[in-house]
C-alpha cells in the first residue's frame, strides 16, 4: 500500500468514527430533551391533578360545613328566641345538627371533625339543662366550641385554597405592592 492509499483510509476512518460519535451525540442529545419534555409534562400533568382534587375537596368541604352551619344558627337561633322550649323538638334539631356534622366528618381532617362533634355535645348539654343558669351556661360553652370549629375549619379551608392555587400567594402580595408602585 502505498502512501495516499493509507492517508485515504486514514482520512475516511476518521470520518466514519467521526459520523459515528456525532450520530450518537445526536441521538443522546434527542433523547435527553425528549425526557426532559415527557418529565415537564408530568409534573405539570400532576400539578393540574392535584390543583382539581383540592378544588373539589374544598367545595364539598364547604358545602358539608354550609349545612352544618345553617342547622347550628337554626338551633342557636331557637334557643335564644325561646325562654322554655320543648325538649323533643330541641333534641331534634340537636340530632339534625349532629346529623350534619358526621357528614362533613369524612372530608375534614379529625380535628375539624372532633371540634364540630364538640359543639354537638355542648348543644345536647344546653338541651339537657335544667334551670335557666345551667342552659346560659351551656349556651356559653356552646359559642366558645363553635368559635373553636370555625378557626380549625377556616385553617383547613385556607389550605385547600393554597392548594388549589398554589402560586395565589405571590400575586395577593404581589398585587398590592405593584399597584403602590403604580400610584406613586
């Protein structure tokens, strides 16, 4: 072999090795960006998914806690209204309010859930009083458990909504420091 035949297959292993390292860098660089594009998908896929659940978790949390609210002020309401009330018809709006409690139960966390049964337990006190200072007594113990619910209630709520909108944050202290700025 003579000396231009070695340089042309010099020349044309060269270029085959470098055809080859550059057809393999071409297909690691594709394949790398296609992961990386699948991966984004996903999270966004599962940050959607996530947003939904909360949503919905959050509007049957609210529409559970609506009639448990709606039947605590309805007995409230019939207590105070009332200086002698009868005791079955108190004891059934009692029992409708408990109702309306354990069905929210199940889509609160166990504290919301116990803090509502304790207002139950405070309203079927105030039932079961005897003289009048025993039920304003129990009627006190029955305001302090319900402002006790309606905190852990509205702490779990707050967290479905930052759930649901995870970025809210940033424009609710976002939005009232930009519009200063544009004022000035």
């Amino acid at each position: 072999m003579n000396q231009t035949n070695r340089t042309n297959l010099l020349i044309a292993f060269v270029a085959a090795i470098c055809s080859l390292v550059g057809g393999l860098s071409g297909s690691y660089l594709t394949g790398h960006f296609l992961l990386k594009s699948t991966e984004a998908q996903v999270e966004k896929d599962i940050a959607v998914l996530s947003s939904q659940n909360a949503q919905k978790n959050l509007e049957k949390t609210q529409e559970k806690a609506e009639a448990f609210i709606v039947a605590l002020h309805g007995l409230i309401g019939y207590f105070e209204s009332n200086d002698r009330f009868v005791v079955s018809e108190a004891k059934a709006k009692v029992r409708e309010a408990e109702a309306k409690a354990y069905a929210l139960a199940p889509y609160v966390s166990p504290v919301v859930a116990a803090k509502g049964l304790e207002v139950c337990l405070a309203l079927r006190s105030a039932v079961d009083s005897g003289t009048p200072n025993e039920r304003s007594e129990s009627l006190k113990k029955v305001v302090s458990s319900t402002a006790e619910w309606v905190k852990v209630y509205y702490e779990e709520v707050g967290k479905y909504q930052s759930q649901s909108m995870p970025e809210k944050w940033k424009y609710d202290l976002l939005g009232p420091l930009l519009g200063g700025l544009l004022k000035q």
